[in-house]
C-alpha cells in the first residue's frame, strides 16, 4: 500500500513534462517581424536570403553641347527658361570666320523654301525691312553694297573683314577688306561685353540675334523662341542678359559683342543637314543671312 502511493506521483509527473512538450512543438511558429520578408526554401530545402527589390534605373539627362556639322561651323539645341518661368528654345550655330564666310541672299519668294540646299549650310533672318519689303538700313555682300545705310535701320552695324567680325555704330566707317555688312539692332552687347539694353519694355517676341566672341574670329547667330508658342520669346533686356552669360554648359564667357537681328515673325533658321532644327519665319522675310560650302 505504501509502495503504491510512492509510485503514482512520480509517474503523474513524467507524464504532465511529456504532455507539455508535445504541446510546445505543436505551436505554430513565430510570425516574422513586420517589414522582414520570410527567407526562401531552396530546392536542396535550405534556406537563402529573399532576393530584394529591383533598384530604379535612372539614366542622367546629356549635358546640352556644340555637334560639329561640318569642320569650322557647329549646333547646339538647348533651352533657356526665363524670369517669368515660360521655357524657350535656344538654337546657335557657331562658326569659324576663318574657314567660313557669311552672305546675304535675296528671297524673291518672301521664304526660306527656295534657299538652296546643295551649298547651303545653315539660314537665319537678317536686318529690317520697310513695309514693301526693302531693306532698311546696310547690307553688303561679298564685297558689294545691296542697300545703303539708313538712320531707321538700327543703331548697329555687323561688319565682317579678312575673317574677323566686328560690331560697329551706326555711321562708323567700315574696316577695310569688308566682305560683309548687316545694320540692325540694338546692340545688345556692346563692344568689350557690357549690356547695351538697361530696362525690360515688357515685349515678348522671337529673336534673331548675331554674337561675337574670340575677338571676332568667331560668330555665333542665335535663335531664341518659346517653346509651344513661336510667335513669342524673350525680352530684348533678357535676351542680352542670357548673350552675357555662356552660351553653353561647361563654358565660361559669353559673348563679347552681340547684335539684335530682327525678331517677332521673322525669325528663322534653315539647317539642311539637321532638319529638325529648322525653323521657318512665321511672316514674310525678303533675305537671309547665310554660310554655304
């Protein structure tokens, strides 16, 4: 009797740890912590870290830059966003006065349309011209006068000779050995890179606009015009505020003289070669400014 009480409480005891641990491995297994993905079963069943998420690929914007058309004359396409926020483009063919030579070329048709492109390099719009459609002020062309100087032409004179341009006054005799001669204006930087223009008159209009750098032996004509909508673009005050600046990312000086050449409708540029930056005047343009092979 006393043998069998001595027993019973230490088999009950043997019994209640079996039932607690069959218990134990019967629970399921702990929920991973929040934002910690489960590792994953491999084919052998062991486990390997869970792949994690594909990475975004970004591809870095390219840097806007001059692309050589042919040696001695270069484009650049890019952009300029002016103070108000409104987008414009901002086109420059910049050319080697060295190896290239600058013409004016009647339009007889009033467009760019029957400009040659077997020569032809690159077009823009040039000075003013009256209401029939006369130059109105200097034009000179391959050493030959096309239409005299005149006081409402503008107030400045683009003379080129023996491969160097210069941005003259109105009236000033020109330098000797001039192939070349546009009036129009104003003159948007003057002659050493100071601002010609020190107020904003509110106009909006596309610009045509001749810059001069490396001491003239390089001439760079621009094209400015909102993006969206040509028939508008930037003040003349920020025109000469962005011809100031380098024209280029990476560069470091901007222009040394500029010349405004008209603007509003009669801005254009022709590009045989690269067609899609051709722009043609939303108007009548009776001549061009050119630079053929």
């Amino acid at each position: 009797m006393n043998a069998s009480w001595s027993i019973g409480p230490r088999l009950l005891a043997a019994l209640t740890l079996l039932a607690s641990s069959r218990c134990a491995r019967e629970q399921a297994a702990p929920l991973p912590a929040a934002g910690v993905a489960p590792a994953a079963v491999g084919v052998d069943g062991g486990r390997s870290p869970a792949p994690s998420p594909t990475e975004p690929h970004f591809v870095a914007a390219k840097t806007p830059a001059f692309e050589t058309l042919v040696p001695g004359l270069s484009l650049l396409a890019d952009e300029r966003i002016d103070t108000e926020g409104h987008v414009h483009e901002w086109i420059v063919a910049r050319i080697d006065l060295h190896q290239h030579g600058l013409q004016v070329r009647p339009l007889p048709s009033l467009s760019f349309t029957p400009l040659p492109t077997t020569d032809l390099l690159i077009g823009v719009n040039g000075g003013f011209f009256d209401p029939k459609l006369q130059a109105s002020g200097l034009l000179l062309s391959g050493g030959r006068l096309l239409a005299p100087g005149r006081a409402g032409g503008g107030s400045g004179v683009l003379a080129v000779a023996k491969g160097r341009a210069q941005l003259l006054k109105r009236g000033e005799p020109l330098p000797a050995g001039t192939d070349f001669a546009v009036q129009c204006g104003p003159r948007l930087i003057e002659p050493g890179g100071s601002i010609g223009i020190y107020t904003d008159d509110g106009q909006r209009a596309a610009r045509t606009a001749a810059c001069l750098r490396e001491q003239g032996r390089e001439l760079n004509l621009v094209i400015a015009l909102s993006k969206g909508f040509r028939a508008s673009g930037p003040s003349l005050l920020q025109l000469a505020q962005w011809l100031a600046a380098p024209l280029a990312p990476g560069e470091t000086s901007g222009c040394h003289a500029a010349l405004n050449l008209d603007g509003g409708p009669s801005t254009g540029i022709v590009v045989p070669e690269r067609p899609q930056l051709s722009r043609a005047p939303l108007g009548p343009v009776p001549f061009a400014v050119v630079v053929s092979r």
